[in-house]
C-alpha cells in the first residue's frame, strides 16, 4: 500500500511538474547553441561565445552580441568560446550561458524548472558527460538526459531509424564529426572525431599565415570557408580579397585568394572525415552494409555545408550520399522528436 501511494505521489508531481514545465532540448554545440522548446520548435540559435571582464570574470554578454566581439575586446575584457571539440572547456562559463540560454526561453523556470535533453558527442568519457550534466543542473535545470548527436541529428533528419534496416549519418559540427550506423532505434556502430568545422577554420588560418605571411582571425576564416570552400573543384573557381595582418611587418594588408587555395588547406580535414567514414562502413554486418547500397548516406551538420563535400563522400565510398533537409537544425530537431515521448528513447531512466 506504502508502494502504491509513493507512486501516486510521484506520479502527481511529475505531471504537476510537466504541465507547468517547458521542457527544452539543447544541441549544444562548439560553434553554435540551438534550444528547442517543446510544442514551440526551435526558439532559439546563438554562437557558443560568452564575453566576460577578465578580473571578475562577470559576464558582459552571451551568444551573437558576445561573437561579435572576437579579436576586438579591450585587455579589461575577453571573449571565450567555452566549448571545445564538443565538450566543455571552461565549465563556469559553459554554465553561465547555460543559464542565459535556458532563462531566455523557459519563461516559468523559477516557478518549474525545466527539464533537459542535451546531445553530446558518441565519443565523450564518463567525466565529460558528468561535467555536462553539472553544468545544466547548476544552470537551472530540474533534470538531465544526455542523447548521442548522430542518433539526435538521424531523428532530426526524418531517418526511418525505428526499421530493422541501416541509416547512416555523418554529422559534422563545429568541434567534432559524428558519424553512426543505426538500425531499430539503436546505435549498430558509432564513431566520433575532434575535427569539424572549427578545424577547417584553423586550417585556412595555417595555410594564409604560411603562404601569404598574413595573419588572419577565426571569423574571416570562417567566412572563406563558407563563401569559397570547397572539397572538389568547381565548374568556376572562385576567389576574394581578405584583409589581415603581415607578420614579418606588423600592418595591415590585402591579399586576393582563390578557391583552389582553401581547397588545399581543408584537404587534411576532408580526409580525416572520408577516412571515418570508411571505417564505419568496414565496421558494418553485411545485411545491414547491403541496406546502405539503396539508402546511402546522409549528411548534416553546418560543417556538411562546405561545397562538393557531398560529392567527395560519394566519389570516395560509392554509395549516394544526400543533404539532410536542414542540416544545422537535425540535431536540435532530434531533441525536440524525443521530448515527445521520452519513454521510447530512455526507457531505463
């Protein structure tokens, strides 16, 4: 009888709780931190940088406002990116802007607070993940799942993952590629690398300072990346004027780049992920490898976004490979499909 009403008890305040709760899954990510609010969609998509006084360590501002500021604060002031290859670097920050985020889309946290689904990576140690789980109960938090970013982002994507045939996804972020094999809502093999879109960045840094003896930040990086990268040539190579520093001089000066240029110096970090992929394959059971010949591949992530990489990845396994239909939203998607039934994807919690 003591059971029973326990139960009930229980049972009561967890529907008291979910009624006035608005639970929220977070892709939390090293470039970017998307929140999904359930029955509201994604509600929020800021950069992963938090501004802070470097005495105090106060937080002066969070997310794009905080981006904007890289390389351009005063000494008094200093802008992280307290993620690093998808796990937490500096964890008072990360919980700072946790708690920024959270607070900005759950309205009734100090009444209720929310309950989280987070993605990490496959690849994480138990330490990490702890640290995560700490990081967003500290932040407001009334309870932490932790969810695996491949299967998040094959939910996000509209795989068929519930089938008793293979998906396979190649989610490519910010700090780290993710790649898994999936079949009946279960990971049949998984593998993540530190490298994605903040190592190509680091690789065009490298190659201009290198080539050009010019110094360069992360966001002009990052912007050739995006408006010339490319992993196979192109039907017309492109090519724009960036500004920076010289390094042999110390002033400022414009140099002219090609296409062909960043495609040589993100060639290591294509490879690294062609060659992850690969692995996975060679890992797969053969009836599950033969399912993969029809079904292919599917990429997301920003980092799938870099021109032809799609191309690279067909060219080098023979297998069709397709863009998800949003890929820097799939993971955060997937967290939003899983907060509607909670008891399909953690029924041992």
């Amino acid at each position: 009888m003591a059971f029973t009403f326990k139960n009930a008890i229980t049972n009561f305040f967890a529907n008291l709780f979910g009624v006035w709760s608005h639970d929220i899954g977070i892709d939390l990510g090293t470039a970017n931190t998307l929140v999904f609010v359930r029955d509201r969609g994604i509600v929020l998509r800021e950069p992963s940088v938090v501004a802070v006084y470097t005495t105090s360590r106060r937080i002066r501002a969070v997310g794009a406002e905080a981006k904007k500021m890289l390389g351009r604060t005063p000494g008094s002031i200093v802008a992280l990116r307290p993620m690093k290859d998808g796990v937490i670097a500096d964890f008072e920050v990360t919980e700072a802007m946790l708690r920024y985020f959270i607070g900005k889309v759950s309205k009734s946290m100090r009444l209720v607070p929310p309950r989280v689904i987070i993605a990490v990576p496959s690849g994480i140690t138990e330490v990490e993940k702890r640290a995560v789980r700490e990081a967003t109960i500290h932040a407001g938090a009334r309870d932490v799942l932790l969810i695996q970013e491949p299967m998040a982002a094959a939910i996000g994507a509209g795989l068929p993952i519930d089938e008793p045939a293979a998906n396979m996804i190649v989610d490519i972020g910010g700090g780290t590629t993710e790649v898994a094999i999936l079949s009946l809502n279960g990971v049949v093999f998984s593998r993540s690398i530190r490298v994605g879109g903040d190592e190509m960045d680091h690789s065009i840094i490298n190659y201009v300072k290198r080539e050009y003896n010019l110094i360069i930040g992360e966001r002009t990086a990052e912007e050739l990346k995006i408006r010339i990268g490319s992993a196979t040539p192109l039907d017309e190579e492109l090519s724009v004027s960036i500004k920076g520093r010289d390094a042999m001089v110390g002033l400022p000066r414009t140099i002219t780049i090609a296409s062909s240029e960043i495609r040589e110096a993100l060639k290591d970090s294509f490879a690294s992920i062609v060659n992850i992929v690969k692995i996975a394959l060679e890992q797969c059971p053969p009836e599950l490898s033969s399912d993969l010949v029809d079904r292919g591949i599917v990429l997301a992530g920003g980092g799938a976004m870099v021109r032809n990489l799609d191309i690279l990845i067909a060219a080098e396994t023979g297998l069709p490979v397709v863009m998800a239909s949003d890929p820097l939203s799939a993971v955060a998607n997937g967290t939003g499909t899983v907060l509607q039934d909670l008891s399909v994807w953690f029924d041992n919690e």
